[in-house]
C-alpha cells in the first residue's frame, strides 16, 4: 500500500453561537473545520479531523498541506512509527503544527485500523470494552449554576464531575467546590480545574480546601510551565496535581515534570500533544513511573474518538472527559459515542476510529478543498 494523495476539506462548525469555552471565553461565531483524508492505491482512506471551536482549521492548513504531503506521498502508511518521526523532524515542526502533525497521525492510525479489520482499540491491544465518563463544565456565572449542573449530570448518570471556576481566585473558587460538594453528596468524584489561575501560596491553600473536601485531583493551579512551584505544590498536598496539559512538544515535554516530581499524573490528548502516538508513547512513560494518565478533551468529535480510543486502550487511565454542552461538541459525525444511563462509554466496533463522518453535510456546506498528489 502506498499513499497517492491527500486531501483537506474546510466546512463550518454551525451551532456554536452562543455557547463558551472554559478556558477561553466566549462569542466564537462560526468557525472552520477540516476534513482530512489521506488516499492509497488500495483505494483505502484515513481520516481525520482539524480544529477547534476556538483554533479554526484555517490557522494549520495552509502548513499542513504544504510541509507534510512531500515527506508522506508515495510513502507505505503502514509505517507509521517512522512516518511519525518524519513528520515530528524538528524540520517540519517549524514549517507546521502539531496540531497538524496530529491530524495526519490520527488519519494513518485510521488507516491502519482499516486494513486490519479492528477497531484502533483493539490494534493498539485493548484493555476494557467501556471507560467511565465525566463532565467538565464550562466557566458557569455561579454557585447556582454550578450546583444544578452537577445534580443533574448525576442524575444523568455522570460518573463524575469537573469545575471550571468562574472566578479564577482560590478563595471563591472554592466557595463553588463546597457548594458542589453539598450538593452532589459525599462519594460522588469531583475534580476542579483551575486553568493555571493560581499563585503557589494561593494553590496551597485551595488544594488543602480540596483535601477536605474530598476531590479526586487538583488540576492545572499554576501557570503552566512552572515546574519549581508545581514540585514544591506536589510535595506539601495529599490530593494528586495535575499539570503537563500543554507544556513541551511530544513525549520529551514530560521529562522534566517526571524528573522533578512536579505533577502526580500525566496528561494530554490527540490534539495538544501531536496525534496518537505520542500519547500512547506518554502513556507508557506514566505507566513506568507508576502514575495514571488522564485524557484531555480532544477540541473536536473525530478528536475525541481518538481519544476514547486510547483511554481503552491505556491500563493507567481511569476517565474519559466530555465537556459540556456536549451538543456542543457533536459536530461533523452520525453517531460520536455517548455514555450510557450508568455514564460509561462503549468501546467503537468499526475498523480504525469507527466514527461516521457526516460527509454528506460536509460536502454540502464545504468552503474550500485543498488538494495534494492523486485524491
């Protein structure tokens, strides 16, 4: 098998008017989503999603269609460890993404799957057929809010729930995390995400509040390259610290966290760290050390496929996060998974992601295609 072409194809993600992004505010409007798809002389395709609702495909496709069909046309796809290293070359990485790099990972992983017949989860080798899913709010205008949203993704079926602070100061932080408690009952997983809000004295004391309250983890408090604090933060609390969301590019970027025990787990997803293979490699590398490592949202629906893939696929991961609405977050296929009444998610039975694209809505409404060698 040998790849003939690519293709990238610009549509618009509809329905995001008026709903907001926890880290990153809100008024998006309409933004541009890229179908990906790299063609083989088999007639077999990969596939792949590009962008988010806040960095539209149009931010990476130009880079992408122009550094990376060189390096991939003419290629055997199934060589995807060094197709990897070609397109991860320090080279490359300065003439596109990784969040370029990851799609055209994801698309080759999808292919792969395909031409074996097994869903990725399996071809990677599989470790359950479910993964228990939590919601992860958006930055809500308060207590209230908060509290009515998390007794109703309990009642739901949510197996847990994540804040994202409105406030981003520790001591009304908090004020939130102890309402949700109340109200969501003693037992129940709760877990706050404070999008690198904190100064370390600051984060000391919301993580103690946490302790007695009982959360699962206390994610991202201090800005997010701050591997000094993050040590020392680690050291003083009980309840584990999360970081290692964005820092460093690929597997290397946890060397130092690791190294200084400034952070309790791992974590990433498809997008941020560059594709699937560098978080199964950064899964592993928690694995070795003895941590877990947790899965980010993935910024789209085929992202988020790849996602629920790996965390079948990975024995230290617990949780699948879906971000809320999660309306919001369906976009460009016929049938994204969903948890179940008991807020477990089931394994795609489909070869390679196991996703349908919406192609027929994405055909209809596609702005622009670019094209790179026989499509």
């Amino acid at each position: 098998m040998k790849i003939t072409g690519m293709s990238l194809t610009l549509f618009p993600w509809e329905g995001l008017q008026g709903l907001s992004d926890a880290a990153y505010g809100s008024g998006f409007g309409e933004v541009q989503l890229g179908l990906l798809r790299i063609h083989t002389d088999e007639g077999m395709e990969g596939n792949a999603f590009l962008g988010s609702s806040v960095c539209p495909a149009t931010a990476d496709a130009g880079s992408l269609m122009e550094a990376l069909p060189p390096v991939l046309l003419g290629q055997d796809p199934l060589l995807r460890g060094e197709l990897y290293r070609k397109i991860d070359d320090w080279r490359q990485r300065r003439r596109t993404t990784r969040r370029a790099v990851g799609a055209v990972d994801i698309a080759l992983w999808d292919l792969a799957g395909k031409k074996a017949g097994l869903p990725l989860y399996r071809l990677i080798g599989g470790c359950r057929e479910e993964v228990a899913a939590y919601a992860s709010s958006q930055s809500l205008p308060g207590v209230k809010d908060y509290t009515e949203e998390v007794l109703r993704c309990k009642e739901e079926g949510w197996k847990g729930y994540k804040i994202h602070p409105p406030a981003r100061d520790w001591r009304e932080d908090i004020a939130v995390c102890r309402a949700v408690r109340t109200a969501a009952g003693e037992g129940y997983p709760l877990m706050l995400d404070s999008m690198w809000s904190y100064d370390y004295a600051g984060a000391l004391q919301a993580g103690r509040s946490l302790e007695e309250l009982r959360y699962e983890w206390f994610e991202d408090p201090l800005p997010e390259n701050d591997v000094a604090s993050y040590q020392k933060l680690c050291q003083k609390l009980d309840i584990p610290v999360m970081a290692t969301e964005y820092p460093g590019y690929g597997v290397q970027g946890y060397v130092p966290w690791l190294l200084q025990g400034a952070s309790d787990y791992l974590r990433g997803d498809v997008a941020v760290k560059g594709g699937l293979t560098p978080v199964l490699g950064a899964a592993k590398l928690a694995e070795a050390f003895g941590m877990e490592f947790a899965i980010h949202h993935g910024a789209n629906s085929l992202n988020n496929v790849a996602n629920l893939h790996a965390a079948l696929a990975i024995p230290n991961c617990r949780w699948y996060e879906v971000m809320l609405p999660d309306c919001g977050q369906r976009f460009g296929l016929l049938d994204e998974p969903r948890p179940d009444k008991n807020g477990m998610v089931a394994a795609p039975k489909a070869p390679g992601l196991g996703a349908k694209i919406d192609r027929e809505r994405i055909g209809r409404t596609a702005t622009a295609t670019l094209r790179a060698g026989k499509c």
